[in-house]
C-alpha cells in the first residue's frame, strides 16, 4: 500500500507544476493526506479528486474550509489509525504538541506547520511531516512524502523531491 503525504502547500489556485505533481507522484497512490495549508477553497477542490483524500485544517487556510476540514483528523485505512494535523507552537515543540494530541494508538500521526521534513518517533508515536511542497525552511527541496506499507504493516517512508 502507498500513502502520498504533502502539507504546507500555499497556493492560492492549481497551478502547472502541481498538476504535473499531481499526476506524477500521488494520483497513484492508495491514500492521499494533506496537513494542513492548503489555503483556498479551489485548492481543496483540486485534491479533492482523488478517491482517497484526506486534510487537516491549517492555520492559514481561509474560512469557508472549516466547513470541511477539522483542525485535528483520523484516517483508519487497512486497518492503519493515522492522524492528521497541521500543528500549532513552537517549531521545536510541533511534533510533540501533535504527538500528544492523538495519543498512543496511532500507528502514523502526519503533520505540518514547520515546512521542514520529519520522520521519527515521538512519545511511541511514527510521526510524519513531509516538509512543504513549495517552500520549504530547511536546505531540501520540496518534496512529497511516501510511505510504503507492507502486509505486517511496517512502514516505510521516503521523501521524494518534486523540483
């Protein structure tokens, strides 16, 4: 099974360069998670066609969202309990303040907000944040985070560049 993870994309509509992303690196995927930032309504809309997609609401994401998105989200997908969020505080304390918000019986927690790439564990907790797809605040290119899980259900991830 393959999860395609991105956050923190600000962009106000669909442009070339995400529909090329798109199609090439989640369109195939089992599952599309999104953390948050996605910023507009069309944005949304544009994620939105496909079969599987999920978001959390982020912090700067405009009003008419939260009538579809919640800040914190959870996923069960074969048998996987993932959460989603944007994230909230300190950049230091982000993937904890997540962490913690979901619990223990999470298998993956993603999360966003920090536009740096993150895949550790954090009080028992596989946490995920897949940077930002257009600008991230560490020395690595914008990417899409993918996990590949096996039939024990193992995960693993890698974080391909898009540029």
């Amino acid at each position: 099974m393959k999860i395609a993870v991105i956050s923190d994309t600000h962009l106000r509509e669909p442009d070339k360069r995400l529909t090329e992303v798109f199609n090439k690196y989640l369109a195939n995927a089992d599952l599309l998670l999104h953390c948050g930032d996605l910023t507009t309504f069309s944005m949304w809309q544009f994620f939105c066609q496909h079969p599987n997609f999920h978001a959390a609401l982020g912090n700067c994401d405009e009003w008419t969202l939260s009538d579809y998105l919640q800040p914190l989200e959870s996923v069960n997908f074969h048998g996987l309990r993932i959460g989603i969020a944007h994230g909230w505080g300190s950049r230091s304390q982000v993937s904890l303040n997540v962490a913690q918000s979901f619990g223990p019986d999470f298998d993956l927690v993603c999360y966003g907000h920090t536009h740096i790439q993150d895949w550790s564990i954090v009080s028992g907790v596989q946490m995920l944040n897949p940077g930002s797809l257009t600008s991230p605040r560490d020395e690595r290119p914008p990417c899409v985070a993918i996990v590949e899980v096996d039939e024990e259900q193992n995960m693993e991830c890698s974080f391909v560049p898009v540029d």
